[in-house]
C-alpha cells in the first residue's frame, strides 16, 4: 500500500503538522521539528508534544509514515571543527526532538566538504557525526537523502551513500531516501531506464535500506546536477515516471512526500498519484 503526502507547515507549532496533512488527502507526510533557518529554538513544549501525539492518532496517521526533516543549516560534513560542532549539537537536538513526538525517523542531507576538504574525508565527517547521534539516542534511524550533486554537496551517488553508511559500522540505525529531482539531477535516468536504477539501487544500497521518498519533478536536466525541484507533470520526469514509481510495490509501506513548487497544487498531485494505484 502507498502513503502519500507532502511535507507540510508546522506554523503555530508541530501539532499543527498532522492537521496540515489531513487537509490536502496525505496519508503521509514530512516536517520541520523547528524552524529550519535557526540554530537554536525553544525546546519543544509538554502541551505540543500531547497534542502532536494526539492529533497524529484521532487523524489516523502512522508514526512510520511521518518523515522528519532536519534543518537548512546543519553540515556534518563541515571542514572546520567548530561549525561542524554546532552542526552535531543542532542535529542531535533535532533527533531528540523526532524521539520526544513519539517518531522514528530523521531525514537529513548528508553533508558538504565546501571544496576544503576531499569527498572521501567528509564523508568520515558524516559517519561520525552519524555514529554520535546515534550514541546520544535511543532509536531514531537516521535517513540519508540522495542528493543532486549541486556545489560541494555529497551523497549524489548511491556509491556515496553506501559508503557513508559502511562509515558508521552498522545499518540498524540509519536508512535512504530517494529523491526523484535528485535521482535525475545526478545522472540516474528514471525517466527511460527506471528499472536499471532501481536494479542498480538494490545491488549497491539494499532495499532493506529505503526508509522514505520526495516525489519531485526536475526542473535540471539529465545530470545537470542542479537541484530545481517542479510541479509534478511539469518537468523533465513527466507524469509516465511517476506513474511507474507509483505502481513499483518496492515503495509500498514507506513515506512519499511531495516537495514539488506549489504547496495549492499538493491536493491534486496527491489525488492524481493515488489514482495511479487502482
């Protein structure tokens, strides 16, 4: 079975977030646990936390199916020791944060070597900032999300990924998402060789390891490596592609949550992707 959403507001508080998603059809969704563009906010409130719980079980929404997402300024994969602190304090706050909601996942950019540092040397950054978070948590699986290679940005291969995820020395605690802008930005043509990628995905990554996926349409073109996400059916992906992701059952169970550029158009690109399923 597929869970669709979109990654929604949290403005007036977190609790707000299932109500947000209940409102445009999602039966999955993503979020902020705090403002994405700050470093620090207050901790989350008692009565936040109830309500959060509360409205995510009247609605009917399975903790396995939210996907959290970390804040714009985080970098564990800093070359300067001092920023990449901050980054860990901020990153291990944000899992503390999932685990306070009653939450089990923490999806986050891997992390940018800013041409300072070689690729494989940040990616070590990234596996201990990883292994960290993990050690001051009890269970969150912290999700790397493909990225489209844009600037100093690592994570664009599934290479990488495996790589950061054999770093950290065990893969109970950690997972991938897709991102379908991403995919394509990189070089992965789901567009006209979708099951090649996904062939490709399974050898190198695991299936085991899918915890989550964005569903955008890619204003970049094939390998352009830039990260311009588009309405769905508006880009270089097309509607055909999203209709194959749709019908593929490896992405049954898991959150897919629209990123696209629209958020008025989230109802009718969630009501267009579930009619894909009949």
């Amino acid at each position: 079975m597929k869970y669709i959403g979109a990654h929604v507001s949290i403005a007036g508080g977190v609790e707000n977030a299932p109500l947000n998603a209940k409102k445009i059809g999602a039966r999955a969704f993503a979020m902020f646990t705090k403002n994405q563009r700050q470093w620090e906010a207050k901790p989350l409130s008692g009565e936040s936390i109830r309500l959060f719980k509360e409205n995510l079980a009247q609605l009917g929404f399975d903790q396995k199916h939210v996907l959290p997402h970390d804040g714009y300024l985080i970098n564990l994969g800093n070359p300067d020791s001092e920023k990449r602190e901050k980054s860990l304090a901020a990153f291990i706050d944000e899992a503390q944060r999932v685990e306070q909601l009653g939450l089990g996942l923490l999806n986050f950019h891997p992390g940018s070597h800013l041409r300072e540092i070689s690729e494989s040397r940040c990616m070590d950054l990234i596996a201990e900032g990883i292994q960290q978070a993990i050690a001051s948590t009890r269970n969150v699986i912290f999700v790397l999300e493909g990225t489209a290679g844009q600037g100093s940005n690592i994570g664009y291969s599934f290479e990488q990924l495996a790589a950061i995820i054999e770093r950290v020395g065990g893969k109970e605690r950690v997972g991938v998402c897709l991102d379908t802008c991403h995919m394509y930005a990189a070089s992965y043509d789901i567009r006209d060789d979708y099951e090649n990628v996904m062939l490709q995905f399974e050898k190198i990554i695991g299936l085991e390891m899918l915890k989550g996926v964005h569903l955008n349409d890619s204003k970049s073109k094939l390998g352009q490596k830039l990260d311009r996400h588009n309405a769905l059916g508006e880009g270089y992906l097309g509607w055909q592609c999203f209709k194959k992701i749709i019908g593929d059952q490896r992405f049954d169970n898991i959150p897919m949550v629209l990123e696209t550029i629209d958020s008025d158009r989230w109802p009718e690109e969630i009501a267009k992707l579930y009619s894909f399923c009949r």
